[in-house]
C-alpha cells in the first residue's frame, strides 16, 4: 500500500519544496498543472513551473502520514497542515495500467504501432511496429511523433538510408526499417534512449540493420533524415541536419507547434524545397526535400 500527499505549490521554492519531501521519505515527487496552461521549451537546465502548480509526492507504507507531515510543516511551514491531502493508493503493477489503455495505432495507409501482446492488424498489408512503454519518449501516442509515423509511411523507403535524430525509443528509425528502409543510424544525447532504441530494435528484427550513435555523431549523408525533437534545437541543428540529408533526400522535422513552423521553415529554406507541413491538434509536422540551390 502507498499513500500520496499533495498541496498546491503556491509561493514556495520547488527545490526547497523537493528537499523536504524527499526528507519525509517520499519516493518520488510531481509537479502538475491545476488550470490549463502550457510550459514549453524549458532552457537546458532550467525548470518551468505553471502559476498554478500542485505538489504530489509518493510514499510507501513504512512511513507515517501524520509524521510526514508535521516534517514538511516543520520544512516549509504551519500553513501545508491545513492545505495538505493525504490519501491512500494501491499497489498496482503501473505499466500494466498504462498498457490497459494502450491500443494499436494505424498511421498512413499501412504503418501500425502495437503493443507486444496485442492480437496482429487483420490488414494483410499491415507494417507491424511492436513497442511498449518504457523509459524513453516515443510510442506514436504524441501528436509529433504521429505526424512523423504518418509521414514515414507515404515514403518510397525501399532500400534507403534514414537518419533518425533524437531517436527516443527508436520508434522512427525502427519504423523506416520495416517499411523497407536498408539502413538506420538513431542519435540521441540520452545513453537510455540509445539503450531502448536498440532493444526495441532487437524485438522488432532489425537490429542488424540500425546503429546508435550518441551526440556529436559522425554522420554520413542519408536519403531520409527525420528529427522529431524542439523547435528551438532543430534551428540550431539545421546545419547538421542539412549536412546529414543527401541531394534529393527527404527530410521530416517534427516536435514543433504550428506558431513555430515559420521560424524552423526558414532555418532549412537556403537547401531545401518545401514539400508539406502537416498538422494534428496545435503539433505539426514539416516535410522537405533537399535540393541543389545556388548561394545567395
């Protein structure tokens, strides 16, 4: 059995509020957003909260609720005994639950992303991507990454070479593969992401056919470079991306709200035709290919 404590964060530090709780023995910690107010693209290292921030923090049964407490009253002030909930949460195998509301996915006309255990698409067409949540981002449930499945699947990626950067769990990369794709190169600055990427690999069949590379990489030009990453990074990346993608190859940047599409469109513009920019909810997806263009 475990129990929560939660308690709106208010005027207080977040750092001192972590400390605290972390003292009273709780396991884990997480701020949630009580109104409905979006947080985007923090700075590398910086922490973002909302203006209406609430505070809840994981405990186990070893430890006492009323001492808890009294400890974070003690830490951060009178006023959490009167505003502070405690209630209990049972035991459950959590990836289970997340899984129990996770069902197969279509993207395009062929392309699916299933659990593991889950029954096969009865379209005899059907491209099987088998993956399960895990500690890396990406199983096509985010509008982006959707975007970017969608787009892969309308690709002629029979026997070319795909670049995927910031592979998260591998998702694109694996995916050009089974639609053909020859080669794979999957980059990310996370050592996890690049752990799960080639074990999603491995389940899917075709770790032979992917290579990880952590950042910087050293990477040849490819036919297909998709990065579903931040508007942000992918402005400062055009460089490197562009160098990535070979004359005539297709390139799939994603991880960007519709407002910021202008912005990266114009980072890519000097070596690439614009082909599409597809969009679900406020995410969108833009679609380029590289072309020989004269210097300005």
């Amino acid at each position: 059995m475990f129990y929560e404590i939660e308690f709106p964060l208010a005027a207080l530090n977040p750092e001192a509020v972590e400390a605290a709780l972390y003292e009273s023995g709780a396991s884990s910690i997480t701020f949630l957003d009580r109104g409905d107010e979006p947080v985007l693209e923090p700075k590398p290292g910086e922490i973002r909260l909302w203006s209406d921030t609430l505070v809840r923090a994981l405990f186990d049964e070893s430890h006492d609720p009323a001492r808890s407490i009294d400890h974070l009253a003690t830490r951060l002030g009178e006023h959490i005994t009167m505003l502070a909930r405690i209630r209990p949460v049972a035991d459950r195998v959590w990836e289970r639950v997340w899984l129990d509301d996770w069902k197969s996915m279509r993207f395009g006309r062929r392309l699916w992303v299933c659990p593991r255990a889950a029954e096969p698409p009865q379209d005899k067409d059907a491209v099987v991507v088998r993956l399960d949540p895990g500690l890396a981002f990406g199983t096509g449930t985010h509008p982006t990454t959707a975007l970017c499945l969608q787009v892969l699947d309308a690709l002629p990626l029979s026997g070319r070479s795909v670049i995927d950067y910031g592979c998260g769990s591998g998702i694109l990369g694996i995916a050009a593969l089974k639609l053909g794709a020859a080669h794979a190169i999957a980059v990310d600055l996370d050592p996890q992401a690049l752990l799960a990427t080639r074990e999603n690999a491995i389940r899917n069949g075709v770790s032979s056919k992917l290579e990880t590379q952590g950042v910087p990489a050293e990477l040849p030009p490819a036919n297909c470079v998709v990065a579903n990453i931040l508007a942000g990074p992918l402005i400062e990346l055009a460089p490197i991306l562009t160098a990535a993608c070979s004359l005539e190859g297709d390139l799939v940047l994603s991880g960007l709200l519709k407002t910021q599409a202008y912005a990266v469109r114009a980072a890519y513009t000097s070596a690439f035709d614009m082909v599409q920019v597809v969009g679900r909810d406020d995410w969108c997806c833009i679609h380029a290919r590289r072309a020989f263009k004269e210097p300005v």
